[in-house]
C-alpha cells in the first residue's frame, strides 16, 4: 500500500490520544453486559439527527444505545468532536474487476461498510455469493444480476429470464442493465422489469441517451418501465446519464412519475466531471457534436495527457486507456447539488478502482463520500441532511437485506464511521484519482473495528437478496 497516511487523521485520530485503543485485547469480563466498544462524546446520528449521546457495540457486533453506564466495557473510544454516523452504503460501487482487496481499502478509508455493485454485477450471483464467502472482506458486498452477462449467456429472452430469476434466488439485489452500452428493445427491458417488480427488487438502469439531444428520452423511458412493471426503478448517475444537460427537466419528469404513485430514484456523484474507458460506446463517432467537445478536452486518467485525433485512435484501438471529461463538463451545481435536495435522490460512487496506483478510475472511485460530506457542509446542504442522503436513502432502496443495517439503532448490525466534520475531504483528481479520503478515524464493520488511519480488521459479509 503505498498511499500516503492521511496526516490530520493520523493526528487526530492517534497523537492527541482521542482514540484510546487497545487493539487484539480481549474483551473484559464476558458478562452479558459486557460492551466491546463504547463510542463516547461524539454527536451521533440517529434517526435522521444529530445529537450528543454515546454508543455502545456488544460482542455480537450489535449496537447497544441504553444502559452503557453501568456496563462494562473493554475498549473506550472518545468520540469528541467527532461525528458518529451509520457506516456509508455505496449501492453503485464498482470493482471493475480490480483487486478487491485494494478496492474494499479505498472504500473503508472513505466511509464505506457497504459496497453493492447495482449498477451491474455478475450473470450468477450465487456462485459469486459462494466463492466470496471463503475469501475474507474489508466491507459488505453484494451484487446485482447483470443483463449485460446474462445476454451474453443465453440468446433467448425465455431462458434469459429464467436466469434473471435463478440470480434472483442466489441473492442478487437488483437487476441491472446499461442501455447505453449494450441497447435492447423496451419490449424485452420490460420482460425483466416484471421479474424483479414480483421479487420486490430494483431496477436499476444506466440509461439510453447521454447526449443533449436525447437525454431526457432516456428519463421518460425509465418512468415509463416504471409504470409498466410496478419495479422500483433506480437511474444510476443521474448527472452523467439523463439529467446532465437538462437536469430541471430530468427531475420534473421524475417528480411527476412519483406524483402517479410509481417507484423512481437516482443517484449523482459529487463531481463534475465524468470519465470512461476510451473504448466505450460513449465515444464513437459523433462524441464531438453529442458532448460540445474536442479531442484536446479529452485528459487521460492518471497522467494528464490531452489526447489529438491521432492519440485518440491509438488509444482507442488499445483498450484499457480511460479519459476524464473538463471538471466543469457537468455543472455541479445543477447537475449534483439540485438533485440531491430532492428526497429521491441518493449519492452512488459509479466507481472503485483495479490498483493503488496507475491509471484506473475517476477520483470518485475512492472519495465520491467524503467529497459529498464536505459540498454538504460548504455548500449549505448540511451534514445531517448529507448523513441521511448517505445512508437512509440507500437502505430505502435495498430494502429487507440491509433492514438491521444502516442506522445507529438498538440491535442494528455495528456498521459504524467516525469522522472529523472539519477534516472530511478527498483530494483525488483526474490526474491522481486513487486517494484516502481524509478526516475518516476510525470504521466499524460488523462490530470489528476495521479501520483506523489504516486498514485493520476484514469483518465484511455478503449482503443478499432472495
Ligand atoms: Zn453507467
């Protein structure tokens, strides 16, 4: 591991003592009273506030909030000055393939106990479920069941679909398709809708159109499989995706579909600015006119090349090579800070990364969550109104696998962040995307502490559907 330690929360975290750990001790007594953790002096968010109490985590790694003074506790953490939050869900996390150890690290040292990969997934969750459970992980994970997969699997839309429900069965969280990139018919979008509107699952979409001309096409086309299916509908990257050019418009056409009483949501990334691999659809012929862009706007993730005709054809011909789009592309003020005042909008990463280093991401990989806490904070939209964009909102969205997840509430799962609200940052950009979020103490995982100025513990479970 070769990133830096986050000076200010090494600092904060260990030289002045706020922590007071004891790390690998046993816990003390055993007794039934007996607490693994007590959080103390911090202003915790609970049920939806922030208020000034202390927290409790038991051996089982479930959360203890009455009784913690007569208690006997092992390891006491002073939380002051510090806010303690429900551990972020990340519903549209993505390893991309990468190593998921280096991906879990970057997650944990943003904020993150639970990372889902809705915006894909994999063909057959099950196995996945099978072969993740004998490896050990820093956060929860789960997955959606991927259409992209199961298409390339099968020809038929019949044993397309009854694929779409074996992954169902084997835990997937969703079902998930990118228009964009691998288009299909509304007819055989809408087969698949039906099946996870009678699992009680999400769809969630990447949509059709991203450019200026045809963005909003892509919008009424997701209300519309909403209102056909009865599924929940998830847009993903809202401001990437259907609300970059014409967000209002974007987000009227949403506020009218809930007025129907249909299910819809999205979710943004806190940047402004979106990067993708040169390769992908986005970029054939046509990206100047569909983006207002030229060759020279193009940056090269991870070393700052601007790209000419000449480099990009090369580039596009080699295959691994991304580039990141002018901070700017996206005005985040409509296209991130609009959405998000909406109660449907929710913030999802769109990304991890394969290494620590190199060019392999978009700086949201490692810090869309502490880069969100921090524009909440300046920008005016609050620090509790961002905890429960953060952590409400995606529990909504899953639903029944993350019930006892989420929230600081007595007997809920210990999946638990506590940061700094004056050192909460990400310094990643497109140049140095892969960066630890800073002002994050120390990470709760299952009761485990797993993170605390650096990766400890790897306590994270599968998180299922079916
Ligand atoms: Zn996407």
């Amino acid at each position: 591991m070769s990133a830096p330690l986050p000076r200010r929360s090494v600092l904060s975290a260990l030289g002045a003592g706020a922590l007071c750990l004891a790390v690998g001790t046993a816990f003390a007594g055993g007794s039934p009273a007996g607490l693994a953790w007590r959080l103390r002096g911090g202003r915790v968010f609970v049920q939806g506030r922030l208020e000034d109490r202390d927290v409790g985590i038991d051996a089982d790694g479930r959360i203890v909030l009455d009784g913690l003074t007569a208690a006997t506790v092992a390891e006491v953490v002073d939380c002051a000055g510090r806010i303690v939050a429900p551990g972020f869900i990340d519903a549209l996390a993505d390893r991309a393939g990468g190593d998921s150890r280096v991906y879990e690290e970057y997650k944990l040292a943003d904020g993150v106990t639970t990372a889902l990969e809705l915006h894909g997934g994999v063909a057959d969750p099950g196995a996945y479920h099978f072969g993740e459970t004998r490896r050990p992980h820093r956060i929860n994970h789960g997955v959606g069941a991927k259409v992209m997969a199961v298409r390339a699997l099968y020809a038929s839309i019949d044993a397309r679909s009854r694929q779409i429900e074996r992954a169902l069965d084997g835990g997937a969280l969703s079902v998930s398709h990118s228009i964009e990139y691998q288009p299909v018919g509304f007819p055989e979008l809408l087969t698949y809708a039906r099946i996870a509107a009678r699992r009680a699952r999400p769809v969630v979409l990447h949509l059709r159109y991203s450019s200026a001309a045809l963005e909003l096409e892509g919008v009424r086309e997701a209300v519309r499989l909403a209102r056909e299916s009865g599924a929940h509908v998830h847009i993903a990257h809202l401001n990437s995706t259907g609300g970059t050019f014409a967000p209002e418009a974007a987000l009227d056409l949403l506020r009218a579909g809930l007025a129907e009483g249909l299910a819809l949501t999205c979710c943004v990334y806190p940047y402004g600015f979106w990067a993708t691999y040169l390769r992908s659809r986005r970029f054939d012929p046509g990206w100047r006119e569909r983006y207002g862009l030229d060759f020279a706007d193009l940056e090269v993730v991870g070393t700052g090349e601007r790209l000419t005709a000449r480099s990009f054809a090369h580039y596009r011909q080699s295959g691994s090579v991304i580039v990141a789009v002018p901070d700017g592309t996206m005005d985040i003020r409509r296209t991130v800070d609009l959405p998000l005042r909406e109660p449907f909008c929710l913030v999802g990463s769109d990304g991890g990364m394969k290494r620590a280093s190199g060019p392999n991401t978009h700086p949201r990989g490692s810090g869309t969550f502490a880069t969100a806490l921090r524009r909440a904070i300046d920008t005016g939209l609050g620090l509790e109104y961002m905890l429960g964009v953060l952590t409400e909102r995606p529990r909504a969205l899953i639903g029944r696998p993350l019930e006892d997840r989420g929230r600081i509430a007595a007997g809920a799962r210990a999946d638990v962040v506590v940061f700094d609200p004056m050192a909460i940052r990400n310094l990643g950009t497109a140049a140095k995307p892969v960066m630890r979020s800073e002002g994050i103490d120390a990470v709760f995982v299952n009761g485990r502490l797993a993170y605390r100025a650096g990766v400890l513990d790897a306590a994270g479970v599968g998180i299922r559907g079916g």
